[in-house]
C-alpha cells in the first residue's frame, strides 16, 4: 500500500528540552511540498553536533527532532522534483546546494544560502514544519532531522547515491567523514611532505587525519587528552600522539618544540573549544601557517587573541562541512569509497538499533565510542 500524499506515523527520538535524553516518540510526518522529498531513514550517526544542542552549547528552538547524519531511501517526492524519485538511495545534505546563490555560484564557496546553520529556525524553506507528536509542531535540524524513520527535506538537501552503497556506513559521509577530511584536503588544501596537527581525534578529528594522510603530509600529530584515541589515530595515519596533560607548558609550545621552533603547517581545530582554537592557531608556523576552525563554537562565545598572531602572516579559517560543495561532492566522495579510495569501518565502534539512541549519546559522552550507527 503507497503511503504517498498520506501522513505517516512513526517512530522518532524527540528534544523536549535541553540537558534531558531523547524520549523516543509517535510523531507524524507530513507529506512532500512541492520542491520537497520524503525519506525513509535506514542509518544514522550520532555526531557531537547533535550532543551540543541537548547540552545547550548549540542554541536551537525545542522541540525538536535531531539527527544529520544519515542514508536512506526516497519514499516519496514533492511536485516539482526532478532530482531524485522514489526508491533513490540518498544522503540528506545538512549544507544544502541550491546553485543560484553567491556561495553556490563561487568556487571558493560552498555554505549556501538556503541553510538553515547560520541563524536556524529549524523550520522547512517555506516557515514550516513536517513534524508534529501529541498535537504539538516539532521545529527540523539543520534542513535535515534524521532521528526519525521517516523525514522531509527540501529538494536542494538531498542527493542520489550510488545502489550498491552500503547505507549502514557510507551515512558517515552525510556529515564527520566528510567534515574532517575535506577540512584538510579541501579547505585546507594540505600540501604534500607538511606537517600537520589535529586537535581532537573523535569521528571528524580521524577523518582530519586520513584528509592529511591522503594529501601527502609526512608528520601528523594527534593531540587529545584522552590517550585512549592515540592507538586508532595511528591505525588512521598520525604519525604521533600528544596529550596536554602530560605537559606543564601550553600545547602551542609544546608542538613548536616537536617542530624544532617551527610550528606546524597546517593545524585543524575539532573540539569546538575556544580554548584549543586559539592554541591550535598559535601552533602554526608564524608566517605562512594555516589553522583551520572545524569544530561547532559554543552560542555566543568570544574569542580573546594576541592579534600578532596573524599580523605575522598565519591564515586563520573556517570550515563547513569540509568546505565541499555538497551536491557535487556526497555521490563523488560516495564513489570514492566504494572505489576503496578512503575506509570508513575504523570509524564506526559501535552499530545499535535506534531504541538504544540515548545510549549511543552516552558512550559519545563517554569517550567510548568514535561514531555509532543507528539503524532502523
């Protein structure tokens, strides 16, 4: 029986209220709007974004379904839609691709102007939402909600991927593979035989890693105070580990010591801290060092930093989403692993059926796990 034009039921995990674990609910999911496409979800990954906004250090309008990292496959579509049709394979795009925006349009740019990240109302394009549970309207994240096994996103958050791909693990390039990796092949742009540093070896930290590892670098360091990471940063291609801890003086220094008074070439920030933010800037050559901002800052943090630290030349960016253009590089990069070009297995620890969500979040917290996988 076609669920097409019908409302369906079905399982969800909502965001009541911050500081709480997601309570796994009945919602209901609107049909498509013209431009707009619903998606069956089979596989989703906890990431650290979806944490920020239940502890409040990503401010975003409750309640909500969470979720953006994902695969799954068209159910049905909007009028209108000429991208993709039921029964696709697909990847929700958290940074849309609208091709008519200056961002869309640049190839320097790839945040377009359709996303819903950079003041979010956590509504669909049109102002309004596709998800209600107990009679109450249920506000999206990021154009893409996927803590849900069925959601609606708009056309321009969406891409066909490869059939053969499997879903359970190629999810991983909806989000912190592709985040961590293209922030050093990408924006970065790492040159071959340079020295790198990554602070924060979580799921986007290791895919930072593997991005250095694949542009050539010849030193890569890992930096975490959690020493448990050290052993699979290595097995992904660090050539060495650094804990703070271990050390009296600041990290900055510290690596500037390991680079013989040099600094490193190209620093990548995946915490969200503002702390290791300005250290991992202060970690990179004085004048032609790179450092790049990968991790989500909290809502409404400032930074305090010596301005002599780009006065001498040093590079300070951001990146989102690796810097990818989404719709152009999702089916490539899916491609890619299908090819054996890049592995995502040592990223996923942990596989659980989605009722077990909150325990998922716990092992994140945790420290236990790089990424779980849910499935439906």
């Amino acid at each position: 029986m076609s669920t097409a034009g019908k409302v369906i039921k079905c399982k969800a995990a909502v965001a009541w209220e911050i500081k709480k674990p997601l309570s796994i609910e009945q919602i209901e999911v609107a049909p498509p709007k013209a431009h707009e496409v619903r998606i069956k979800i089979l596989a989703t990954g906890i990431c650290r974004s979806d944490d920020h906004v239940i502890s409040g250090a990503f401010e975003m309008p409750l309640p909500m379904v969470l979720g953006h990292e994902a695969a799954g496959v068209v159910e049905s579509v909007g009028e209108g839609v000429t991208c993709v049709k039921p029964g696709d394979k697909v990847i929700p795009l958290f940074v849309p691709q609208c091709g008519k925006c200056s961002s869309c349009r640049s190839t320097r740019g790839n945040l377009c102007s359709s996303n819903d990240l950079s003041a979010a109302t956590g509504l669909m394009p049109d102002g309004t939402s596709r998800f209600t549970c107990k009679g109450k309207s249920l506000y999206q994240f990021i154009s893409t909600s996927t803590f849900t096994e069925y959601t609606v996103v708009h056309e321009n958050s969406v891409v066909k991927i490869d059939a053969a791909a499997p879903l359970e693990k190629v999810c991983l390039i909806g989000c912190g593979f592709s985040t961590g990796y293209g922030a050093a092949v990408e924006t970065a742009k790492v040159e071959p035989g340079s020295t790198c540093a990554v602070f924060g070896l979580g799921g986007v930290g290791l895919s930072a890693v593997m991005g250095c590892k694949a542009a050539g670098a010849s030193r890569i360091i890992g930096v975490d105070i959690n020493k448990d990471k050290f052993p699979k940063a290595k097995e992904m291609g660090a050539t060495e580990c650094v804990n703070p801890l271990d050390y009296k003086k600041p990290i900055n220094e510290v690596l500037f010591d390991m680079t013989n008074g040099e600094g490193v070439d190209y620093s990548f920030e995946v915490i969200g801290r503002t702390d290791t933010m300005t250290a991992a800037l202060a970690s990179c050559h004085n004048n032609f060092g790179t450092s790049v901002i990968v991790g989500v800052p909290p809502s409404a943090s400032q930074i305090a930093f010596d301005p002599l630290l780009l006065f001498t030349g040093r590079t300070w960016k951001g990146s989102v989403f690796g810097g990818w253009k989404s719709k152009d590089a999702v089916p490539r990069l899916v491609s890619d692993f299908m090819g054996k070009k890049f592995i995502l297995d040592p990223l996923i620890t942990h596989t659980m059926p989605f009722e077990k969500i909150n325990e998922g979040f716990d092992l994140l917290r945790s420290g236990k796990s790089i990424r779980t996988v849910l499935t439906f």
